[in-house]
C-alpha cells in the first residue's frame, strides 16, 4: 500500500506544472512527450533521490553525534558545502559541476568533522545543547560564505544554493543526485554496523565493531550526500531531522528495520512538499526548501515538546 501510495503521488506530480499535459495527451502530441521526458520525470526523480538521500544522511549523521536532534543543515555541512562552492567559483570560476562537486564535498567533510570534535567536548546528557551548538557553528559558516559572495557579488548566486527548489532540474541537470542515492543503498548494507556505533564508542568496541572506521565511513557518507543535494537543488532543511525521529518513534532504533522507511518518508514527504510548493500560488512556484521549512519547524517543535527529555524537564 505505501509503495502504491508513493507510485501514485508520483505520477500525479508529473502532471503538475504551469504547461498543461495530461495522460491522454502523450499518445497524441509529440511535444507532451518530450515535456515529460525532458523536465516532468526528472524533476520528480530528483526530488525522490533527494528526499531519499538527506533522509538517510540525517539519521547517519545522527548516530555519528549520538544525538536526535542535529542533521547536515543544522551541523554547518551545508553551509560548508556552500563554502566549498564559493571558494571554487571565486578561484576557478570555470571548473564544471564534477570540480564544483568535489570540493564541495571536501569542505563538507572538514567542516563536518570539525562540528564532531566540537561537540564531543560537550555534556552527553545536555541533549539540546548539542543543536543549539550545530545552529551557531552553522551560522558562522554560513555568515563567512555569504561574505565572501557579497565581497565578489555573488550574493544571488548564494542565495540560489541556500534556497533548494527543484525548477531548475531538467534531464542531464540531475544525474549526480544518482551518486547520493547510491550512497543511501550503500549505508543500507552498513545498517547493523551503524546499529551498534549508536550505542556508543566503549560499547560499539566491547561489541567488536572499529568504532573510527564506522565514523570515518558515516562521515564521508553525509559530506558527500550534503554536498552533491547543495551543487544540484540547494539548501532543503529539516529533512534529516524529522523523517529518523518519526520513524524511530515507530520502529525503534534498528536501522536495518527503520532505514527502508526512512528513505520512503524522506522521499514521499519532499514529494509532497514540492507539489504543494507548485500549487499553491500557481501559477507561480515556491521553492521546497521554504514549504519544507514551515512544515519542518512545526513537525521540529512537536518533537522537542513531545520528546521524553522534554517531559522530564
């Protein structure tokens, strides 16, 4: 029933849009064919993959901090990635996407590892400190990228990479997403590994598991996720956050059980979004990142409230 329910809010979305094209007008116009192939298909392939990806890449990103409340767009991977692709732009402003990519993932990964040792000087049992930390060391990256836009007037350009949106995705625009979802079947066979370093560094040792390795893997995993989602759509937030905590209320926290459903509900709720973002001032567009932020803020704010710690508190 689910995988219908994600088939069906698929197909509908590849007729959604400021052209007309129904089913019926495939058969009997050659250029509503070519519109479905060419821009409506991977447009909802690249919001699928998307979805699908950051999903996964927040609930890594979580078992690397052991905290449920950080993900790559709160933990300054974002906004090094966007630093990365500043820092190309400025100094090889011809580079292709594959160059804008990979140094987007360098500065993803050194950032990332720097949020890491911030935070492991921090209180364990101080659980939102942790975001709070990943909110700021976000916002001074952030604020050093955009600098650096505004000192070469790239200010419109930074605001397209922190704004994600899927308009602009056309055939031959996203096939790097097909590298992030790679990466999101690869964490599947790593599943139980990832179990396990959840538990802790004394504990994932105790149980046999090379804790550094499994960190360095999950680290790599999440820059290179974050960076590729920011060089082809941009900044979505709030995606690796909530879809792992929802799911592990439900399914508890065996990520060979809940992974499958993460990726499910990180594509079928990106999915919504965007159609929602298409009609709702059409004919006019409004980027996913910004209806994902509204929704996400509120799904955020039940969970803190609902949360066992907040209870306590």
């Amino acid at each position: 029933m689910a995988v219908f329910l994600l088939l069906l809010f698929s197909f509908a979305s590849l007729f959604v849009g400021v052209i007309e094209l129904t089913p019926a007008s495939l058969w009997s116009d050659p250029e509503a064919a070519w519109l479905l192939a060419a821009s409506r298909l991977p447009r909802v392939l690249s919001v699928l993959l998307t979805g699908t990806s950051l999903a996964i890449a927040g609930l890594v990103m979580q078992v690397l901090v052991q905290n449920r409340f950080v993900e790559p767009a709160t933990a300054g991977s974002g906004q090094s990635a966007v630093l990365g692709i500043i820092l190309v732009t400025l100094f090889i402003p011809g580079a292709s996407l594959m160059t804008k990519m990979g140094l987007a993932s360098v500065t993803a990964l050194l950032g990332t590892g720097l949020f890491l040792l911030i935070v492991r000087r921090l209180p364990v049992q101080e659980t939102y400190l942790v975001p709070l930390v990943g909110i700021v060391y976000g916002g001074v990256v952030g604020a050093v990228a955009t600098w650096l836009a505004w000192q070469a007037d790239l200010i419109q350009l930074i605001d397209i990479w922190l704004t994600g949106e899927f308009s602009g995705m056309i055939r031959g625009r996203y096939d790097f997403l097909w590298i992030a979802g790679a990466l999101a079947v690869f964490s599947y066979f790593l599943a139980d590994q990832f179990t396990i370093a959840s538990l802790g560094e004394d504990q994932a040792r105790n149980l046999g598991l090379n804790y550094n390795v499994m960190m360095a893997i999950g680290l790599v995993l999440v820059s290179i996720v974050t960076a590729v989602t920011v060089v082809t759509v941009g900044v979505i937030p709030f995606i690796g956050l909530i879809v792992p905590n929802i799911v592990s209320r439900w399914r508890g926290d065996n990520l060979r059980h809940s992974l499958p459903l993460v990726a499910y509900s990180g594509a079928m709720l990106t999915l919504l979004c965007d159609v929602v973002g298409r009609v709702v001032i059409f004919p006019y567009e409004v980027p996913v990142g910004s209806v994902f932020g509204v929704v996400g803020a509120f799904i955020t704010l039940w969970l803190l409230y609902s949360s066992p710690s907040a209870k306590r508190a």
